[in-house]
DNA sequence: TTGTAGGCGTTATCAC
DNA sequence: GTGATAACGCCTACAA
C-alpha cells in the first residue's frame, strides 16, 4: 500500500526536473531530447507510473468524464443509448457516468449537482424533470449539454428528439391500412412529453381517417420498472375488454406494456393477432421473442447513443461547425402481431 | 460563461480567510463562531457556490466514486445488479462509473487503468478476463475489490458469488422430479466459470438419476447481445431436434436463450410443455412475460447489488468488521413451461 | 475562534 | 532543451 509513484519521482531518478517529466509523459509538442525522452519513458514504464488525473484536470481545468442521466437502466431503450454513448466516448478516450433518476425529479436534480462538483464538462440527458432552472444555470456556466428523447427548451442546449408524434401516427395508420377502425390507444400516464407526442399521432391518424378515438390511460405513478409496465398493460386491457364495443387493435405506448396487452388477451383465450392485433412502440429486442413476434415502431436506441456522445465530443473540443438539432424518424417493424380486420379477412 | 466561485472568493465577501470558509463549507467540527458560520453559509448560497471535488479529492486523496465492471448493461441480469449498486451508493453520497466490458478482456483491462488513473478507490467486478494480475496489482496498491458472479481467487479481494453449480442441480431435479428422464443442456460457450458451473450441477443431478447427460454448447463466440442469444437457443434447438432420440425437457443456460428454445420448438409445431418442457435460468422479469411464463432458476440479481455496494463501503471506510465472502443460493421460480413427462400424464 | 502557509500531482510560463 | 516556480481549489497542521 506504498504511495503511488509521482513525475517528481522519476524526475528524481532521472536526474531532471518535473517539467521535463510532465512534457514527455503528458506527449506535448514541447521539445525534449530523444535520449531523455527515451529514458524518461523506461523509467516510467519500469516503475507502473499511473499518472494522477486529478491534478491534471485541477490544473487544466478539464476533464475526461461525461455525464449520463436517463430515467432507467433497466429499460432496454435506455441501456441500448448508454451502449451507444459508451462505445463513441471510449473512441475519444472519454468515460461514462451513469446516472438513474428513476423517474424522480429530487433525484435528478441531485445528479445533476454531483456532477457539476465533480467538474464535468458534458452531459447527456433525457430529462423527467419539469423545472429545467438548474439545468440552464449549468449550460451558462459551460456545461455542454445534449438533450436525448425528452426535449429540453433552452438556449445552447442541442436536441436529439424522436419523432414520438410521428412515430404514433404510423402505428395507427398501419393498424387502419389493415381495416381495423375500433382502434384503442392504452397508455401509462402521459406526464413526459414523448408519451404525449405518440397519443396526438394517434389522435391524428383517427380524426384523418374519422374514427372514434379510444384512450385508456393509467392512473398509477410510473416507476420505471419493467414488470410494472407490464402490469399496467394487463391492468388497462381488461378494462377495455369489458367496455360493450371491444377494440379489434390495441396499440400500446411501449413495447413492455404491449406485452402485458398480449398476456391479457392469451389468457383471456382471445387470439393475438386472429381475433385482435396489437401494436407496440420502441422496437426492444424481446419483441421478437414473444409470441406472436410483437409488430412495433422501432426507434434507433443504440444509434441515437451514438450521435449523441459525437455531438457532445464535437462540442467539447470547441468545434465550430455547424450548429444542428436532429429529429430522428421512427421506422415501422412488422412482424407477426397485426393482421386484418375480421372483415377483410 | 464567468470562473466558478471558489471557497477565497467567499472568504473575500466575508471578510475572513479561507480556511474558516473552508471549515464551515466541508462540515468540519472545528469550532467556528455561529455568526461567521451562518454569514458564510449565507453568501456561499447566494452566490451558488459548488464546491470543486477535484481541489478535495487531490488534497485528501479519497474520492466518492466508485468503478464498476460489467459483461454488459443490455443484458437484464446486470442492469438489475447496477440498480442495487446505485442505490446504496447514493447513499452514501457516493457515485458510480460503469464500464461494459463488452466480453472483451482488453477492453477490461483497459477500464481498470482508467479507474486507477481516476483515482478511484472501490471497484465492483464481475471479470471475463482470465488475466487477473493487474487486478491484484491493483489490489497490493490499495484499491478495495468486490468481485460478483464471476470468482477471482486472490488475497484481498471479496467475493459475492452466486452459487451456479447448484442452481444447475436445482433445476435438473425439478425437471427430474416432474418424471423427465432425457433432459438435454443448452449453453453457450462455456468459457467462464459460472457456464461451466451450471453445467457440473446439470451432470451432479444426471448421474446420480443415473440417466444420461445431452449437452449442447455453442461454437460460436460469445457476443453479449440478448438478439444473439436468442438465435443461439433457436439454432442449439434444431440440432437437438435432429437427433434419432429428441429431449422430453430442455435446460438453457440463461433465460434469452430458453426463449430461443421456445420460439424454435412453438415454431415447428412443438408445444411447450405439453410436448417439451423448458427451464431457464437467471430469472429476468422478461421470463414471466412470453408464453408460456417460463420456469427458471432465480438469481437475487438486484440484491447482489446491494450487498457487494455495502460490503464495499465498510471497506472503503475502513471497516474492520468480520472479513466474509458471500455465496448467494439459487430458488426455483416455478412458472408454466414445465409439466410432467409424458409417461406421467 | 481565526489566520498562515504548505502541499496534494499536474501543467504552464518564464527564464536560462 | 531544460529548470524553477507558480498556479489549479481545497484541506490541515500549526501558530496566533
């Protein structure tokens, strides 16, 4: 447990000063003879020398680190981004701190402050908060700062939405192009945005194709955990089944809840997709794994990691080419899960 | 975009040095006059002062962060251990890194000197690389380890491990008892000790039923991908089929792949269970969401989070409670993808 | 009860 | 090419 090795120590062995030490060691462009550099480097290497980051970054005032804040890991959407985020941040020798808010704001909000003590200097968030002052304060300071998935309003703050309205409105017209006409929108309460955008693409589709729109929507508090989600899907089926005028296509505000819908209505012995179809909303990899293989928009996850961390990367060296936001489209996946409508078939 | 507020910049408005802002800023117990305390407190608010850790960090060279190394997030087991890990570290007002290593031991490797270069002083490990000597190094200059689900021998170093070889055991008996006589063991590339584990209690349980053991094991490298996984169970499952003498009952390594097995067998017209009965292992929420809700063994995933975030702090509080490993046993989650053999019904 | 001064490990600015 | 030296923001003997 002895002290761990210093640049002054092997400037000492070497026989020269630190700054000759940090120059070789840190790879600045300062000229140093080839020999010592040589020797430096040996030594170095002999004695494991690990350099201190801390002092570094006390000094520089910069650091290697950014941060992550998303409601969940346990959400597969969620970790696909983190892997995505990883992956581009590894290349730029940068490391991921990852921050669960689990759909808390208090927390989030306390996320937010370590990471600021903490002096990192870029952040990555899908923010679940509605008071976004601490946030803003951060960016005037410097933070650099990418809002994922849940949009964030603010000056210098760069977007990477989803397309959520969009993404909705594809679902439900893929369920009308099918002939379905009673379709049901079940929900988890619609407190973020993106869960909002899905049901105005829904209400669009249906006033288009001037259908009833049937909504249900969960009472409970969302806590972000999967087996929940699952539940509320159940829950909110069996409370559609017992209205008189039954859907003939259920489309779920997540591909989990989507499984719950289908659980419901296989015990319930009502054939997915036979006798309803249903229609899910993320594209996680368990849908194909279910049965029926669940037919759902799919929302690039792992993709938008990645533009995220290289926006965030560009950001961070300064860069001044252009200033964007992106709107990431959704993509319908068909599976087995829709069919047609009883009357066409 | 102004310098951050520093602990002298306070002393300045206070008209006191730094050393007593100092003192009343970081909750020391050095006395300090209530007035002085409440007008710094006051003007440390005012000004949104945020302490920079990296000034405290260096000076006292401690840190509140903690490393953790994972396969990787995507797969639901980990995710659940991150939770538990979190969770306990905030409460301890400590943070976490996490870093997937992706079943790729350099990419390991090169996490640990990260971590070490950070300054970070605990670290939670659950290694793929066979290569355990900059570990221990690390260990021998101070780093407290907790190694989870996958054992590394070596002085100083905790383990909290699952005890795989009787989770196989535990669910070739079950299928044992429900009369199944040629249970086959799916598995993927047994190239670490917790696969290889599962697989003795598998064979422990076969040859005291004094049946015969049908093992298939993936040639293909592992990649950490659920999708993968999956395929990997469809692909183990019709060379199964192929054989002159198919399996009454199948036992997969982890349960992606039992629904890899399932999605082959309900594909070829094979029903599960009343055909074939299939058990899983890892007990994912997923699990209980296909069809049928898949039997499997239960790893405390979550609390193995908790408790390695727990046993870590008293360490890195220099506990100097009772020194133990932890051996975590298996439970059996008995769902619907498991009946009677034929010969029973 | 408060202040002074030195140092944690590194880099940057000057000199030489 | 190389070396002193002064920071970076904080904590902590020690002195007053």
């Amino acid at each position: 447990m002895k002290k761990p090795i210093t640049i002054h120590d092997i400037a000492k062995i070497a026989g020269v000063s630190s700054a000759t030490v940090s120059r070789v060691l840190s790879n600045s462009t300062y000229p140093v003879s080839a020999a010592m550099k040589e020797k430096i480097q040996r030594i170095a290497k002999d004695s494991n020398y690990i350099p201190n980051l801390l002092g570094k970054q006390l000094k520089t005032n910069s650091s290697m680190t950014i941060g992550v804040i998303i409601p969940s890991i346990s959400n597969p959407f969620y970790s696909s981004v983190i892997l995505g985020i990883e992956g581009i941040a590894r290349q730029h020798n940068f490391h991921v701190i990852v921050c669960n808010s689990l759909h808390d704001a208090a927390l989030e909000e306390e996320y937010l402050k370590t990471i600021v003590e903490n002096q990192v200097k870029g952040l990555i968030i899908s923010s679940i908060s509605t008071d976004k002052r601490l946030l803003k304060q951060m960016v005037d300071t410097g933070m650099k700062v990418i809002a994922i998935d849940q949009k964030v309003e603010g000056e210098g703050i760069r977007q990477i939405e989803f397309d959520y309205r969009k993404g909705g409105y594809l679902a439900t017209r893929h369920l009308q192009g099918k002939g379905h006409k009673r379709i049901a929108y079940v929900t988890s309460q619609m407190d973020r945005p993106s869960r909002r955008s899905i049901y105005r693409g829904y209400l669009k589709a249906t006033e288009e194709a001037g259908l009833e729109p049937v909504m249900v929507e969960s009472a409970e508090e969302d806590v972000y955990n999967s087996a929940y989600e699952f539940d509320i899907g159940k829950k909110l089926t069996s409370q559609l089944l017992s209205s008189n005028d039954p859907p003939s296509a259920i489309f779920a505000c997540n591909d989990v809840m989507a499984f719950g819908v289908i659980n419901e209505l296989t015990e319930r012995g009502i054939q997915v997709p036979q006798d309803i179809s249903v229609i899910g909303f993320d594209g996680i990899e368990y849908g194909q794994m279910i049965q029926p293989p669940l037919t759902t928009v799919k929302q690039p996850d792992y993709e938008m990691g990645k533009m995220a961390c290289n926006m965030l990367m560009d950001m961070l060296k300064g860069g001044d080419g252009p200033v964007f936001d992106i709107m990431l489209q959704p993509k319908l996946l068909e599976r087995s899960s829709v069919t047609n409508a009883k009357e066409l078939l």
